[in-house]
C-alpha cells in the first residue's frame, strides 16, 4: 500500500517496466469502461498491448517520441508517452495515474514533466485528447492552460480511442507563452 504522503519518482522507461505499465493500463482502462461498453473496451486493451504497450521502445522510437514513468515505493503508479506531431508539437500520450495515487497531484506533476520535455525536444506546443468519461482529466487539462480545439464523437476504435460514440475532447498548449502572460490575459479589464 501506497502512502498519503509518498513522494515519486519520474523517468524514462526501461523494459523492466514493460509487466507494470500493462498492469496499469488495463487496471485504468477496465475502471473507465462504462456500462455495456466492457467488450468494447478489452478490444481497444487487446489492440493497444499489442500495437504499443508491448513495445513501447520501439513504438515511440518510430513515433519519434519518448515514455516516461512514476515510481513510489518500488512500484509504478503513473506514466505518460509523448510523440512527434507535426513540425512543432508533441502528442501527450497515455497519462495514467493508479487509483491509489490519484488526488495526490502525481497527474499535475505528470503533465508538467510532459511540458518541458516537450520543450527540452524543441517543440513549442503540447497536443492531447480525453474522453467525457475522463471527468479529472478534463479538469486537470482545463486548469493547466490548455485549450479546447476541437470536440468530436468517436465512432470507430482506433490506436488512440475505443470508438463507441464516446465524445472525445482535443486539447493544445502554447509552451512558448509564460503563466504570468496568460493569468494576466485572463482577467478582465
């Protein structure tokens, strides 16, 4: 068990994390699922350890991206990848946090490492998406500066979505603009 004041670590991904990132994803991917939509779900698991979690390093390396993960107390308890999307941007990937973990602000510090890697690899801006069903995920991304840019209802499973109707919400960042710069831009005048 995990403590209330526990503290973690976040690095890159080594192969010895492959067992436990699929742990989590499944464990996180089953808690989402809603009614009638379990099928639907173990299908989009199934496709997804297959086509990427099961081969992270070298899925990533071809997205020209990168997967970090959080440890406490020897065990993971959050992850996230990032891959290239278009000339200028990073797609946020997989952000997971464990149920035990959550409401501690592993999420928050999750993205945060997300952003300024996404600096460090010389991108200006943070691409992601979430489903309705991802009620704090929603609120983290809405709190940390990122912008609504589109809305759709995916019907189809894909690599990135179960499909089934579930609405679907695409966020972006600016990396470029500072915090100070968009509080001040937020108030009125």
């Amino acid at each position: 068990m995990i403590g209330n004041d526990t503290k973690w670590t976040i690095r890159a991904f080594r192969q010895s994390d492959t067992e436990e990132v699929a742990d989590l994803f499944i464990k996180v991917n089953r808690l989402l699922a809603p009614p009638g939509m379990e099928a639907a779900f173990e299908a989009y698991i199934q496709r997804s350890l297959a086509e990427e979690i099961e081969r992270i390093e070298d899925y990533y390396s071809e997205h020209k991206g990168l997967f970090h993960v959080a440890e406490s107390e020897g065990c993971l308890c959050g992850m996230f990848g990032l891959e290239q999307s278009g000339t200028d941007a990073m797609e946020l990937r997989r952000m997971y946090v464990a149920p035990q973990m959550r409401g501690k602000g592993l999420g928050r510090t999750l993205l945060a490492r997300a952003e300024a890697l996404t600096v460090e690899v010389g991108r200006a801006r943070l691409v992601l998406s979430t489903s309705a069903i991802q009620e704090a995920a929603l609120a983290l991304y809405r709190s940390s500066g990122y912008i609504l840019s589109a809305e759709k209802t995916a019907q189809t499973e894909s690599l990135k979505t179960v499909g089934g109707g579930l609405r679907r919400f695409y966020f972006e960042k600016d990396l470029t603009v500072s915090p100070q710069h968009l509080q001040s831009n937020s108030k009125a005048p």
